[in-house]
C-alpha cells in the first residue's frame, strides 16, 4: 500500500477540509512589494509597508485550492520631500460584506400591524451532512464564510449574531446533522419582531440538500431576505469552503 494512501486513509481524495495559515508568508511578500521607488512625470515617488494585519488562509478540500484572505494595509508614502501615510482599510477574498448590502432603517420602528409571509428555498452542497451542519452550528465556521466575528453556541436557547450584528436571534432546537431551528431577524426589521427559520438536512449519495423554511417574515422585507440567503449564506458557504458550483 503506498504510504501516502495509508496515512490519509480518513481523508480520501481530500474530502475534508484542510487550512493553512499563510499571513507569515504574505507579510514578507508584501513588505518586499511595496518597497518601491517611482518616477511620476518627473516627481519621484517611494512606498513602503508600515503594516500589515490580517489574515491569510489557503485551504484545500478535494483537491480544489481555495484562498481566503482578508487585510488591513498602512504604507509609507514619500513624494518628493512631502511625506504621508496612505492606508488600505480592507483588501479581502469577498468583495462585498452582508451590512454593505443593508437598506438602513430605524431601529424604532413598532412591530405591531407588521404583514408577514413565509420563504422556502432548497440547495444542493457537494459535502457531507455533518459538514454543512458544522457550517451553521461551528462559531469558527460561520467567521469563515461570513468573513467577520460569529457568536454562536451549540446550545438550545442560546444567543447569536451574525454578519457584525446585522443578523441576531437564539438557537430554538437542534437535531445533529438533521435539522437547525432559529428564532432569527435583521437588525432593521421592526424592533422585537422574529422570524422562524428550520433548516432541514438531507443526505444524498453524494451529496446534501439543504431546504430552508422560514416564516413571520415582513412582507416588505421578503425578496430582500430571499436574496440574501442564497447570496450571503448559500453562496458564500459553497464559495468558502468548495462546497458546490454558486449562481
């Protein structure tokens, strides 16, 4: 038996997900990038990296390679004797962010009188049951593909947030790898008003439909909440983690 076959005998073809942190490397690839000198119609121009901080992780599941990065840069600008700072606030693998896509609106709006109706939607994910159930149950997961801070706990009435706040709500039950229901809202929507949403596992040959029902949404808000899980969550888990071909 060949001796690589016999030591990732639990990770066939690479089906599982393999993570490592490359920022040390990218750190001195950008501080040598940036060390530059420019000649601009006569005026000359230096740059060089003050900072970099950050993360930068290549990751790898059947055998498709995956780069997720997301950074902060502050270089050092000369220009002739005038010297200044310039600074990158964000440089990441995913250009856009949940709360970018947010209509803002007043957290004081009353909840009463508010018209609802349901969303249903079915997914396909090229993963293992228990791996898209570790993707929405997981903190460390969730940070992933939703590129900032999770709180989330394994734990029936537990408090969560999501996409910097925007999203919040509580774990009402949970079934492993089966099911996942959630007390869940936008930060926008009325204040107190809850949605209900039940995500239902289903384990193929080879591979796994996710189907998402959700009721109690504001009629107002319901092409706006569609959208949003398939691009934001869906998507964005398949985009992450290769879990499947994304629109």
């Amino acid at each position: 038996m060949n001796s690589n076959t016999s030591t990732n005998w639990k990770n066939v073809n690479n089906w599982h997900w393999l993570e490592k942190n490359c920022f040390p490397w990218a750190k001195e690839y950008f501080q040598n990038a940036f060390q530059t000198k420019l000649d601009v119609n006569g005026t000359q121009v230096s740059l060089s990296l003050k900072e970099v901080s950050g993360d930068v992780d290549v990751n790898q599941r059947k055998g498709k390679i995956i780069t997720l990065y997301d950074l902060k840069f502050v270089l050092n600008c000369e220009i002739s004797d005038v010297k200044t700072q310039i600074e990158v606030p964000e440089f990441n693998s995913i250009d856009e962010t949940y709360e970018n896509c947010q209509t803002m609106k007043s957290e004081e709006n009353d909840k009463s009188n508010v018209a609802v109706s349901n969303i249903d939607l079915e997914t396909e994910f090229q993963c293992p049951a228990a791996d898209l159930f570790d993707c929405f149950t997981n903190a460390q997961r969730i940070a992933a593909w939703t590129r900032s801070p999770a709180e989330f706990t394994l734990k029936n009435e537990s408090a969560f947030k999501l996409f910097n706040g925007n999203i919040m709500g509580k774990l009402l039950s949970f079934e492993h790898n089966k099911s996942i229901t959630l007390q869940w809202r936008l930060k926008t929507w009325p204040v107190n008003h809850f949605s209900v949403a039940t995500l239902n596992i289903l384990p193929g040959s080879d591979s796994t439909v996710l189907k998402l029902h959700q009721k109690n949404v504001p009629r107002s808000e319901l092409e706006t909440t569609r959208k949003n899980w398939q691009s934001y969550y869906f998507d964005s888990i398949k985009r992450t983690f290769g879990y499947g071909a994304f629109v």
